[in-house]
C-alpha cells in the first residue's frame, strides 16, 4: 500500500467527507491521519468550519414580503 | 386529501408533502400550502440569491421575484426535477440577471466572472502550495496548528462575523455550493442538479470554499491564541 502525503490528503478531505473514495484510498487516507498529525488538525479544523458555516443564522422573507406574495398567490389563484 | 404527508428525506427542513402533493395543492389555490413553502425554502433561497447581488434588499427582491415566477410557471411544472430544485433554478436565474444589471448600472463594480472559480483557492498561511496551480487542488496549509478553543465554545458572534464576511469575498458558484450544502444542509446530487453541474466541479467547489473559509477562521483564532501564550 503507497503511503499518502499531505498534498494528497488535503486534496481529497472533500471527497471523504462525502464517502466518495473508494475503500483503498480511504484506506489510505485514515492511514494518513495516524502519521500525520498536523493532517488530523487540518480535519478536525474542516470539520469545524462546516459545523460553525452551518450554524450561521438565517433569516426569512420580512413580514411585507410575504404578505406581498399571499396576496400575489390570492391574486393568482382567483385568474 | 392523501392521508399522511411524506416527509423529505433528501435533506433536513420542516417537512413538507410529496411534491405531487403540493404542486396539486398550489394549482388547487391552497394558501396554506404556499405559505408553508415560503416559510421553509425562503432563507436557502436568500442566501443563495445573496451570492449573486450586492446586499440583502436586492436579494430579498430577488426571492420575492422568484415566488412569482413560481406561480406563473407551476402549471407547467412536469415534474422533471425535483420541485425544490426547480424553484432554486428559478431564484438563481434572476438573481444573476438581478447581479449582472446591477452591476452595469454601478461603476468599478466588478463581474463575477467564472474564471474566478480557478483561481488557486485561498488557504492564507499555505506557502507551501505557491508552486500548486492545478485546478482541482488546494494549497496545502503550513503544518496546522490547533486552534484554542474547543470545538463547542467557538460559537462567538466574532467568529459568525468573520465566516460571513469570508463568505462575502468567494466567487459567487463557490458561495452557492457552500450555502447550499453546509448552510442548508442539501445533498451533493441535489446541489449538482440545481446548479446543473457534475459531481467533480461540485466537489471542487465545495472544496475551494471550506478550505477558504478555514483559512479565514485560522488566521482569527490563530491570532486569538497569539494573545494568550499557552506555554
């Protein structure tokens, strides 16, 4: 089995998060993290982005803007 | 009336109804139904639209524009996408139209152009990727030093304030890409079908972005620990 380098791991930290590598390469990947420590930081730290970038709070339409549209689709309804 | 509505498993949200369900309930002239969809899909739609015009009122234009495409279009609606899929078509169509005129109309404004997507990603921190160009890669990080706080605690406004605005300086496919899968929390296949691009550009994008945005949060919560000496 090739050992991978950091390149290469930072490369495809998307793809497995996604579970899209196949079972060598993810072999290789988690491989990786046991040698590698500053690898499992730059996972850990992805991780953490896509937790904080999913924490941002959303907003919605402001109270006008969805009146505007019930009474658009009142309006659409009634054609 | 179906008896028991099916819920969405493509992707969290309130749940609503299969799609032939409300699409028949739409053309029915159900309100409730209509108003239940602008409750669930509006935000994603705003953010989406967010990535494409210069502030939050364009974009609140935009969505409200997007609904009324809506209604002009579902009886045509065959079901050939999925419904959610379609109306995030709809919003991201104006909401370039929307950007591009804007842009027009407001000198030194730059055009998101699609080049800006192969641009080497941003991983500040990162020289050891200068010799890296390819497209799909991005530039590998110095050695990654641990950030201070523990996951949980790094829930401060701060860091929302340096995400949002790191989110404000990626190309506008990037930020689509993010939003839709990290904010909304949408699978890659529906982010594919509604932008309408393979899974490998998806991926990349998707990539571009995090690693962008990690870079944002490293260099903040870097310069945190600076302040405080651990050793």
């Amino acid at each position: 089995m090739t050992t991978m380098n950091c390149e290469e791991f930072v490369d495809l930290v998307t793809a497995y998060l996604d579970e899209e590598l196949d079972a060598g390469t993810r072999r290789r990947f988690t491989g990786h993290i046991g040698v590698c420590g500053g690898c499992d930081v730059y996972l850990r730290q992805i991780r953490v982005t896509v937790a904080e970038v999913g924490r941002l709070p959303a907003r919605n339409l402001t109270d006008r803007s969805r009146e505007n549209l019930l009474e658009a689709f009142r309006d659409w309804s009634a054609r | 009336m179906r008896s028991m509505p099916e819920a969405d498993s493509q992707s969290p949200g309130p749940v609503l109804p299969a799609d032939d369900v409300v699409v028949e309930a739409l053309r029915c002239g159900d309100e409730d139904m209509f108003a239940a969809l602008l409750t669930a899909w509006s935000p994603g739609m705003l953010q989406v639209a967010r990535a494409y015009v210069a502030d939050e009122y364009a974009a609140e234009d935009v969505v409200q524009d997007a609904w009324v495409g809506v209604l002009r279009g579902i009886d045509k609606f065959e079901a050939r996408s999925a419904l959610r899929t379609w109306v995030y078509r709809i919003v991201i169509n104006r909401a370039k139209t929307r950007g591009v005129n804007d842009a027009r109309t407001v000198p030194m404004t730059s055009l998101a152009t699609a080049k800006e997507d192969f641009d080497p990603a941003v991983d500040p921190g990162g020289p050891l990727g200068g010799s890296r160009g390819a497209d799909d890669s991005v530039a590998l990080p110095q050695t990654p030093v641990a950030w201070p706080s523990p996951e949980g605690e790094i829930l401060a406004l701060e860091v929302h304030q340096h995400i949002e605005r790191a989110l404000g300086s990626l190309p506008a496919r990037q930020r689509v890409v993010i939003t839709l899968r990290d904010m909304q929390g949408y699978s890659s296949d529906e982010v594919c079908a509604i932008l309408e691009i393979t899974a490998a550009n998806q991926r990349v994008l998707l990539h571009r972005a995090r690693a962008s945005l990690r870079g944002t949060l490293d260099r903040y919560l870097t310069a945190q620990s600076g302040k405080e000496p651990t050793r």
